[in-house]
C-alpha cells in the first residue's frame, strides 16, 4: 500500500489487561512482520496507557481491547466522530460523519438499520480501525432464578443483590 520495502513503526498497548492481549500483540506482530511491516512493541503500564494510548496520544500504531455496545451508536459515534474521547484512530472523515450523524436522526426502524448497514460497509472499506476478534457470551440460568441477566462485566455483586430464587 505504498511502501514497496515496508516500513517501521511502534505498537503501543498495555499488561494491565492480562496475558492474553500481549499474547495477541505478539501474534499481531509476527503477522506485520510477514507483510513488511516492523513493530517495536510499546508494553505501557496500564495507567499510563490510560493517559496517554486510550486517549488516541501515541505515535505509530496502538492495539486494545474494544468495549461492547449494546445499540449501533454506541459502536459509531464515540469511535468515527471528530473530537470524540473514543475516536482513537484520529478519524476526521465528513461523509462517515454525516452518515453517523443522519442514523442518530432517523425515526423509521427500518430505514435507520439500513443506513447502520451502509456505515458498517463504508468504515470496513476505509480501514480505520481493525478488529481482530468478536466475543459471544453465553449464559443459561435455572428458570426459578429471577430479576437475572448475564453479567458482561466485573460488577457481579450487582447483579447478584437483584435476583432472588422463585421456589
């Protein structure tokens, strides 16, 4: 993509989120490699990754974990909106930002799911961020356990202090 001989730059991420993210990086990494791309990898602790990477200020390249959404604007705006806390790919792109902004308007269920699908189409052709993986969760529970949802977070006790057993 322009750089017939690649080209070097540094991958910053953090240890404060386990051994399975650096084991990703390091595995994203050979995979660079393979295509001519050299990272350096920028292991942060994790406040200072807080400060600084999870706030889109690092140089070259940054990798870390993505957070849910439960509704398409949560996944759009934050990320694609100039000037957004969560935009860490420092994306500035009028048209994806018309188009977040237009899906926000819309009041017709139908017509807002078909432009939350053109946007998907439009940001995966441009590559402004790139997802490696999706989590599915699965959760049973006992019928008689009620007030009960899958907890997708450390709050636990939250979600233990609402239910109550029907038996």
């Amino acid at each position: 993509a322009g750089y017939a001989k690649g080209f070097k730059s540094q991958l910053a991420t953090t240890s404060g989120y386990g051994r399975d993210l650096l084991d990703a990086v390091q595995l994203v990494q050979r995979y660079l490699k393979e295509v001519g791309i050299e990272v350096e990898l920028k292991i942060q602790e994790y406040g200072a990754y807080q400060a600084t990477t999870g706030q889109g200020k690092y140089e070259g390249l940054a990798m870390g974990p993505y957070g849910v959404a439960w509704e398409p604007d949560g996944a759009l705006y934050g990320p694609y909106m100039p000037d957004q806390l969560r935009n860490r790919g420092h994306v500035n792109d009028p048209k994806l930002a018309a188009m977040v902004q237009e899906q926000r308007r819309l009041k017709d269920p139908e017509a807002r799911k078909q432009l939350v699908l053109a946007i998907q189409r439009y940001a995966a052709e441009q590559q402004y961020y790139v997802y490696l993986s999706s989590q599915v969760v699965t959760a049973s529970w006992q019928p008689y356990m009620k007030n009960y949802a899958p907890n997708l977070n450390s709050d636990f006790g939250s979600r233990v202090a609402a239910l109550w057993l029907d038996r």
